[in-house]
C-alpha cells in the first residue's frame, strides 16, 4: 500500500489529521491484498511515494546529506553498516554523514547518521518468538528510538473523559511502509504528538492506529503499525506508548516543554528531531 504522497501540515487538529487518513482509508480497503504485496515489495526495495519529507532542512549555502559522500569511520555493534553522505550540519538540518544499517539476519535495514550506535537486544515482552529489538542511541549513549517487530496490536480502548488531556499533532508525514488494513487502521505517517500534562510531553514515531479521542482529548498515544504476517504490530519510534506522566514518574525518554509553542520550535529548528524523523522514514523491510 503506498500511502499518500502529499504531507499533513503541521499543527493540524487531531481529528483533521486522523479524519483524513480514514478517508486515504476507504481507498486502500479497494485495492485489498494486491496492494498489500506491492506495499511489501515496495518497503523491501526502499522505494516511495517521493522524496522524503524531512522538517529539518539546511540552511541556504549549506549542502545536504547525500548518496556517494565520504565513509564514516567506526564500527556498528550488531548488524553492519555503510556511510554516505557529505555535507555541513546546520539548526534543523540533518546529520553530515549518515551510515545504513541492516541486522544481522536482514530483515531490517535504516539510515542513521555516522556517529550513532545500534545495539540489539532480546524482544520486548509479549512480542512473538525471533522478533527484533534493536535500540538506536547517539555516540554519547543517549537514547533516540527503538525499533520493535512482533508485538501485540492494542485494541481501541474506551478513554474516560475525566482522565482525557488535551493533545496536539505537530509533525504528520505519510510514510511507505507494509502493513495489514483493518479497523482504527489508518495510512502510516511518522508523526510527532504532544499531549499536555504537568507539561507538554511530546514523542515522535510511527503510527498506523487511529486515537480513541474526543474534542481533542485522548487517554493514551499509541505508535505502532499493525504489520502483515511475519511481521507483526511493529514500532520505530521513541516509546511504544504514551500517556501524561506523573509529577513523580520519570519523563525520559519523552521530550518535554513548556508550551506547545516551544514544542513547535523543537520540530521546527532541532537538528536531533530532524535526524530521528530522517532515520525512521527510512525503515525498509527487507523480509516479510
């Protein structure tokens, strides 16, 4: 399934945004599991719809990240990977060199900038049998985001209105990945969501399941795709859920800000945000 090719424009409300993947919806359930195979072929290949949409973008006279550049030294933990890529970084520009990394069994392979480190781990509880768990940080050991296959696919669940807060879409691109049509599933798209608590709590990833929300408020943020069999629900994103923290809980990995205009202006200008949306749009499997 190819999703649409034309971004959802940021700040758009959560309904708007989720109304119209219902809509590209309806179309995909047409074209059935014919689409679905393409969908696969497609992801495996690495192609797309277009370009890329990244937020970060290089200043003018800075060049971008491109295939062909310089090789990046250092060596990935588990898996391999190949660099590519030249260029001078700039506030909400992409990485200078970039490297793609496949795991060692090739089901998965992604572009993350040079000096980032990927370590696999054992599957995350519930998922299925030989599923991946692989974690992506930056050279200093920060944790970015980690990519999950096999795992369960959350029903939609009832929200109490008492327990709902506000959320907001800030960043919203369609992206070509597989995935198994059904209901609350909507076009995949990175996105990056911030729903407000003691503070605004923003987290970024991929999603393919509509929120259980009204009049803007939701219990819970959900980014997984329901992947097609060998597969499974999958999640390339920051966490694997998201709800309003408490004062007490620990916020990590969730960014948090003080506004939503604040949190617009991390979408907007942060060289790291724009690397991390770079590098999940750019998951391809390459098994199915």
């Amino acid at each position: 399934m190819v999703a649409a090719s034309s971004p959802e424009p940021p700040r758009s409300s959560p309904q708007a945004v989720e109304a119209g993947a219902r809509r590209a919806g309806g179309v995909r359930a047409l074209r059935g599991a014919a689409a679905l195979a393409v969908a696969v072929l497609l992801a495996g290949c690495g192609a797309g719809a277009g370009a890329p949409v990244w937020t970060g973008v290089p200043s003018a006279g800075t060049a971008s990240a491109a295939p062909g550049g310089p090789s990046a030294g250092g060596p990935t933990p588990s898996g391999s990977a190949t660099a590519t890529g030249a260029g001078t970084p700039s506030p909400g520009a992409t990485s200078a060199t970039w490297k793609t990394y496949t795991d060692p069994a090739k089901k998965v392979r992604f572009e993350l900038p040079a000096d980032w480190i990927v370590q696999s781990t054992g599957p995350a509880a519930g998922a299925a049998p030989g599923s991946l768990h692989i974690e992506v940080k930056k050279g200093d050991g920060t944790f970015v985001a980690a990519l999950q296959t096999g795992l369960p696919v959350p029903t939609s669940a009832p929200c109490d209105p008492a327990q709902a807060k506000p959320y907001s879409v800030l960043n919203s691109v369609p992206v070509t990945v597989p995935f198994a049509d059904g209901p609350a599933v909507i076009t995949p798209r990175f996105v990056f969501r911030v729903i407000q608590g003691y503070k605004y709590f923003g987290s970024f990833g991929l999603t393919a399941l509509a929120t259980s929300a009204q009049d803007g408020k939701a219990c819970r943020l959900v980014n997984i795709v329901p992947g097609p069999a060998g597969i499974g629900g999958y999640s390339f994103a920051d966490t694997v859920e998201v709800v309003p923290p408490s004062p007490q809980a620990q916020v990590a990995p969730l960014s948090s800000f003080d506004s939503l205009a604040q949190a617009s202006a991390y979408v907007r200008d942060s060289g790291d945000f724009a690397d991390a949306q770079r590098m999940i749009m750019s998951l391809a499997f390459t098994q199915s």
